[in-house]
C-alpha cells in the first residue's frame, strides 16, 4: 500500500513539473512563433504583389465569406484574411489569403494577389503538407504560376492540358492536391468579386 502511495505522489510530481515545464516553453516560444508567422505573411504578400510598399488589413465580409462557402468551385475553403496593397499611397490591388480543408495531406493555406481589375497576379503558399514529389509539387511555380495574369470567373482543373485561361494543369498523380489548391484560389477571386470589385463596385 505504502508503495502504491509513493509511486502515485512521484508519478503526479513528474506530472506537475512536466506541464510546468511545457507551459514555460510555449510561453518561451510563443512570440517568436508568431512573430515568424507575421514575417512569412508579409513576405507572401509581397510575392503576389510586388509592386505595392503598404498592406492595409481590411475588415472581412460575412456574408461573402458565406457566398464562398456555398459556391461549388470553393466549397471546402474559408476566407482568413483580406489586405489592401497600396503603391504611393494608391490601391493596386488586394490580398486574400484562404484555407482549404480538401488537400491529400490535409489543410492548404495560400495568399492571393488580386489587382483592381480582377486579374489574379500572383499565388503564394503559407501552408502544405501533400506528399513529397507528388502534391508537394504544387510549392513549384511551374504549377501555381499557372493562374497568374488571368482575369476569369472561376478556375478548372484538367489532365489533358489547359487549353484556355480557365483552365489549370493538374500536377501528375496530385489531382487531389491540384483540385484543392485550385478552389482555395477559387475562393479568393469570389471573395473578390463580391467583396472588393466586380458586383461590389457595379
């Protein structure tokens, strides 16, 4: 009994200095995770849009963030963030970043420049996890340099080469991961279009 005792107060004591111990390295690391995060961030934004020198945030729009969702061509993505690029203090353009739920590997997080005129300028990638040599092939721009400098409603994907500006090569073997890096890009021109140009402004 006495040994039972003894072993359960050493196993609580290892317990409580464990997740003491935890809690001061999440604490310790806590800022700096996220100072890391904000950096990535804005380096992603000035990748889609270079020309800028000013991200401004904007408040998001819940209705549109529901008329994404419910859109077939960005089903599974969410809305996580919209800034105004500004260039000498005039707006170029804007930056959605999106999540989407559908990738092979899991959640994929990308920021979208969008110019005023609707035309996607560039994709950046925050966040993947697809398989190495397959999915993973989506962080190259051979394949998200696919929807720059087009202006059009909604992207597509297809296996027999893109022959419109509509439409994305998908990556061999990653269909999966092309469908859904193709919707979180969907989802950022929707947003777009209801939200900050297009019908918005009509």
């Amino acid at each position: 009994m006495k040994n039972i005792l003894k072993n359960t107060l050493i196993l609580t004591a290892i317990t409580l200095v464990a997740g003491i111990l935890l809690g001061l390295v999440y604490e310790i690391t806590k800022e700096p995770i996220a100072l890391a995060k904000e950096a990535a961030k804005k380096e992603a934004y000035q990748q889609v849009m270079a020309d800028a020198d000013a991200f401004d945030s904007l408040e998001l729009v819940e209705k549109t963030i529901k008329e994404v969702e419910d859109t077939v061509e960005s089903s599974g993505c969410i809305i996580n963030e919209v800034v105004e690029a500004k260039a000498n203090g005039e707006t170029v353009g804007y930056v959605v970043t999106t999540t989407t739920s559908e990738g092979y590997g899991g959640e994929i997080q990308i920021s979208v420049g969008i110019l005023k005129d609707g035309t996607v300028n560039g994709v950046a990638i925050l966040s993947i996890g697809e398989t190495a040599g397959l999915g993973m092939k989506a962080t190259e721009e051979e394949f998200y340099g696919q929807y720059a400098g087009k202006n059009v409603e909604f992207f597509t994907v297809t296996k027999t080469g893109a022959s419109s500006d509509e439409e994305i090569d998908a990556l061999s073997g990653a269909t999966i991961t092309s469908n859904a890096m193709t919707k979180a890009v969907n989802s950022a021109v929707v947003y777009y279009k209801h939200a900050l140009g297009g019908s918005a402004n009509e």
